[in-house]
C-alpha cells in the first residue's frame, strides 16, 4: 500500500523490528542508523502527525475497520483525493508539455537539413512535400541524438532522489530544478532562430540546451511521483457505508492506483503539446515551436510558489544512499571473487543475514566454522561500515526485491522509444497530403488519454465486480506483449513501404514517397499507448507500492534507470536505424521484446499471489516474518 506515512508510529515500528533484541548496535560508539532515527527525524516537523492520520474521519469520528469476511466479500473502491495532489499534476503537466513539446521536433530538427526554398526558420515553403528540417545530421545521428537525450533525461533522476532525500527535500528539489530547466529551455529556442542557425549556431546550442533540459526533467521526475502519492496520507482501509446503502471498503491502494492514473492521464494531456509544436515548425518555424513550451514551463514554478503551504512535505532524512551502497557490499562479500564458496555459505547464513549487526553479534563466541564464515562476510576493514540496525537491512532487502523486476523494463522502453525516433522517420517516408511527419506521434498520448479513464472507471471496477483482479504482474506482462505487437505491425509496414516507392528498401533518400498514407501508421501508437497503460503505470504503482517509505524516491529513480538503459541500448543500435535494415531492426525489437515478457513473468507471477500481504509489510498489518514463507515458496 503506498502511502508516505504510518498510521500508528508504534505499530509501523514493531512491524518492521525483528523479534531479536537490536536495541544496541554492534560499534557503540558509531552513530545508529535505526528505522526509530528515521521515523523520529522524518515526523517531528508536525505535532499533529499522528492525529492528522488517526483511524477517524474528517468529523473526528471512529472508522471502521473490515473484517476478514469484508476484506473477502464488499467492493473497493478508491478515497478522495486531496487538493494538494491535483496542484501536483498541475506542476507535472506543465513539464511535460515543455518536455514533449520541445522534444517532438527534434527528430525533424536533427535529421532534415533547411527545405530548399524556404525562409531558413526550418519551415517548407507552402506545397512543397518536403518535411520540416534545420540541422542536416541524417536519421542515423538524429536517432542517436535523441537516444542520448532520453539517456540523461532517466538517468538524472538518480541525483535528484539522492539530492531530495539527503538535502533539500522532494519540493525544494523539483523548485530549484525548474530553473535549471528553464536555462536549457531559453538556450534551445534562441539557437534555433533563424539568424542563429546561418552563424551555425543550431547544433552547439541544441548540445548543451539538451544536456541541461535532460539535467532539470531529471531532477523533477525522481520526486514529483513520489509528492503526489505523499499527498493521500492514509494507509489502512476502512468501511464506508454508500448513499445507496451498499457496504464497501475503501481502499488506499485503490486510491494510489486512482492517483497515478490521474497523473498520467495528465502528463499524456500535456504531451498534445507535441500537435501544436509539429504544427508551428511546419507553417511557421522552429523558433515559434520551442518558444511555446519555454512559456507554458513558467506554469510550473508560478503553481509550486503559489501551493507551497498547501503540501504534505516529508523532510530530508540524511543521505541513505552510502548506507544502502554498504549494506549490500557486506551481504555480497566475496561474490565476485570466490563465488563458489560464497553460493554454499550463503545457503546457510543467507545473503541479507550477512550484513545485520544481530547476526555478527549473535555468532560472536559460537564455533569455529562460524567464525570462519562471518569472517569472510565482515573483514575487519569493513567493521565501522555498520551504522545501521537490523530493521535496515530488511528495508534494503524489500527495495533489493522491488527492483528486481525493473531488470526487464529496457527490453520493453526499445519498443517504446521507437514512437519518437525511427518510426516518425518512416512517416516521412510515406504520402502527407500536407500533415506533418511527426504530428502521428501524438496519436499515442490522445489514446491514453482516452483509455486511462475508460481502464480507470469501466474495466477494473468491472473486473473486481466479477471477482477478477488484474494484479501487477500480469498487467505488466501484457505491456510488454502489446509492445512487442506495435513492433511486428511496424515490421509489416516498413515492408510494404519498400515495396510501394520507386527507391524499393532506399525510401528514406528518395524523392518520391511511398504510396502508402501516413494515417496507417496509427496503430502501432495506439498498441503501444496500450502496453504503456499496463506497463508503465503499473510499474509507476509497483515501485510506490513496495518501497520502504524511507527509499521511495530512489527506487523510483531505478526505474527510470531503466528507462535511460532502454535509451541507451537504443543509441547502441541507431546503426541500424537506417535503410534497408529497417525491417530487421523492428523485428529484432518485436522478438526481444515478447522473450522479455515471457521471462519477465516466468520469474515473478507467483508475487501476485502474494501482492497484499506485501504491501502491508511496514504498515502496521503484517510484518516481514508473516510473509517470509510466501518469498520462500517463491524462490
């Protein structure tokens, strides 16, 4: 269940200490890194924390908690949804209109040198079939490019969680990042005027415009998920009785869920701002293109500014990240050089043992063959590293676990990233009638747009009335099957473009087009606004869901690692982004991309079994020994 707070601090803190006595560390003389120091440094700010969540109603008045029977019999449905959390979406649909905004000429703007004949603002002269261009680099570079883009723009936000959770906060962090967006903002649209582009200035400025775009995106995107989720403060579900009289539970994972898809439906509303954007480099100039989402991004600090004592802010708690960084070297001490014997003491200690204070300590005095094995785990240059107690450890193990299944996400963002890269480029290739190669790719954010809602208020609703829930598992599997149909219908395509054009599989530099609209290439942005539905929110979700409250941003940040490894994979094949290797290059991706889900979810199916007791680690329900069991059978 995904909240950023406990209901009950005592129960929170009992739920996630082992039964053992870890009260004193190993190294008194070491400052204690304990789940009691963070809920103390994380809460004190507010004295009405606990009574801001107590199990009552905005009346004060005492819920009710279900029962089993409940749990197993009336319907859930999702809580409302606090104001705060809507000023968040605001602030994430105003970047993403600059980002989707700026980023969708990119590939027009990279690949296509200056149209002959027109007025050196990017523009083709009125009729002329010719699409939209300024610097000339082919698609090859332009894909590249924009690989490379994506790359930083996903990998950053692993120094905007480190930075958030360490020092600033996740608001102040997303606040001082706007501006550094915005400097990348100003430095792309002034290059990209027309005299700036004669003085050659075009591809220097769009470099480091790009650099420091990807650099602020960065920062906002590892904590405004995490800030809107932190807005729904409760964590323990509870019985309504409806006008019409029926009995249901409301549900915060429910609600979480409702979020999320909330803020995506928004952030794929802010993406349209790719139509308007398209639009303005074909008729009127790159320049108009990039200025328009410049001046929409203000929305954001102006919204942040303006609903700052509105937000649920949880303080900075300390760097965890060298903690984490430690931990996980002492339990995989010796993996690397002697990984035989670290197999068969591992089989008896356990990984995640080897790195609790309790289990050094308790060994301490015990036999030889003991000693010899904690030796090896814990040499005595590494003995000061353990500032932490054992609740630790079992907190890094559960983001270890949450992650595991970000493993497979880059086969998966292959095909997703080829709606903004090689497939824009294939619409060039094909009949226009006017309609600029890369406006298709908005049909992907306006199917969603769509879909999320119908999903959100028809499809699961329905699903849990029938007794079927669609768990996350599943759902993410299915993305990853849709994406890999997007790409075989992309294949199929690409085949009868080379067949329909005089050039044959040269399209890409001939002056005749294929014959074929550019309006058949909508469905495979239609199937992969489906995969993403199921993939990408639910990971969204998934990732909340199952992060300690302590760790949220940064496994956040691993998943949109996995994203940036995706793009850099990408970058990796963009030589065969080209003609006549484009049909191989879909189904390659196609291929990887079903034996990804296939394996994704021969590894993890069975957690869906278990997907409530896990959620509850940490919540005040279950602790970790009650589901303990469920991970045994699983591995």
């Amino acid at each position: 269940m995904a909240t950023a707070r406990e209901v009950d601090l005592v129960n929170a803190d009992t739920a996630l200490r082992p039964s053992n006595d870890q009260s004193t560390s190993v190294y008194p003389s070491e400052k204690k890194f304990s789940s009691d120091d963070h809920d103390h440094n994380t809460y004190e700010a507010s004295s009405t924390d606990i009574d801001a969540d107590s199990f009552v109603d905005e009346d004060g008045n005492p819920l009710e908690e279900p029962t089993e029977e409940d749990q197993r019999t009336l319907r859930r449905i999702a809580d409302k949804i606090p104001i705060a959390a809507y000023s968040v979406v605001i602030v994430e649909l105003c970047e993403r209109f600059a980002y989707y905004g700026l980023s969708g000429p990119f590939q027009n703007y990279l690949q296509n040198p200056l149209p002959d004949g027109g007025s050196g603002t990017g523009a083709p002269p009125p009729g002329s079939p010719a699409p939209a261009g300024a610097l000339g680099r082919t698609q090859t570079t332009a894909t590249g490019l924009q690989n490379m883009f994506s790359f930083l723009a996903y990998i950053t936000p692993i120094i905007g969680a480190i930075i958030a959770d360490s020092k600033w906060g996740r608001y102040k962090t997303i606040t001082v990042f706007c501006f550094i967006y915005f400097i990348g903002l100003l430095i792309i649209t002034l290059t990209s005027i027309p005299s700036a582009l004669r003085a050659g200035a075009g591809f220097p400025g769009w470099i480091v415009g790009a650099i420091i775009v990807a650099t602020g995106t960065g920062g906002i995107k590892a904590n405004v998920s995490p800030l809107v989720a932190d807005q729904y403060r409760k964590s323990r579900m509870f019985v309504r009785t409806l006008p019409s009289g029926e009995r249901v539970i409301v549900d915060p994972n429910v609600t979480i869920t409702r979020i999320y898809n909330i803020f995506y439906w928004c952030i794929n509303v802010g993406s349209l701002s790719a139509i308007a954007t398209t639009e303005s480099e074909r008729h009127v100039g790159f320049w108009l293109a990039y200025l328009l989402p410049t001046v929409v991004f203000l929305g954001t600090p102006i919204v942040l500014i303006a609903s700052r004592k509105a937000y649920y802010k949880v303080p900075p708690k300390g760097s965890i990240v060298m903690e984490v960084w430690r931990c996980w070297r002492i339990a995989m001490g010796g993996f690397w050089t002697h990984p035989i014997r670290f197999l068969r003491e591992t089989k008896e200690t356990g990984i995640w043992n080897r790195a609790k204070p309790h289990f050094h300590k308790t060994i301490q005095g015990s036999g030889a063959a003991d000693e010899k094995i904690v030796g090896r785990a814990l040499d005595s240059r590494r003995e000061h590293w353990i500032t932490w107690d054992d609740a630790f450890v079992e907190e890094v193990k559960r983001t270890a676990r949450a992650c595991q299944i970000f493993l497979f996400y880059p086969l998966y963002w292959i095909s997703y990233n080829q709606i903004t890269t090689n497939l824009v480029s294939m619409a060039g290739t094909m009949t226009l009638n006017g309609t600029p190669n890369d406006l298709i790719q908005n049909f992907d954010p306006i199917a969603l747009i769509i879909l999320i809602p119908i999903m959100d208020t028809l499809v699961y609703p329905g699903l849990r009335r029938m007794g079927f829930v669609a768990r996350p598992i599943f759902r993410i599997w299915l993305g990853f099957m849709f994406g890999a149909l997007a790409m075989v219908y992309s294949a199929v395509l690409q085949h009868f473009i080379y067949k329909t054009n005089p050039c044959g599989s040269f399209v890409s530099s001939c002056d005749t087009p294929s014959s074929l609209s550019v309006w058949i290439q909508v469905p495979p942005y239609v199937l992969i606004a489906i995969s993403e539905i199921f993939a990408s929110i639910t990971g969204l979700e998934y990732a909340y869901n199952k992060a300690p409250k302590r760790m949220k941003s940064v496994v956040m940040s691993v998943f949109l690692f996995m994203t940036a490894i995706g793009n850099a994979i990408n970058a990796a094949l963009s030589p065969v982004a080209e003609d006549p290797k484009l049909v191989g290059n879909y189904t390659g991706i196609a291929i990887a991309s079903f034996l990804a889900g296939m394996a994704f979810y021969l590894c993890f199916y069975k957690r869906d079994q278990y997907e409530e007791s896990e959620n509850a680690i940490g919540k005040g329900h279950r602790t970790n020994d009650e589901v303990l069991k469920h991970q045994e059978i699983e591995h």
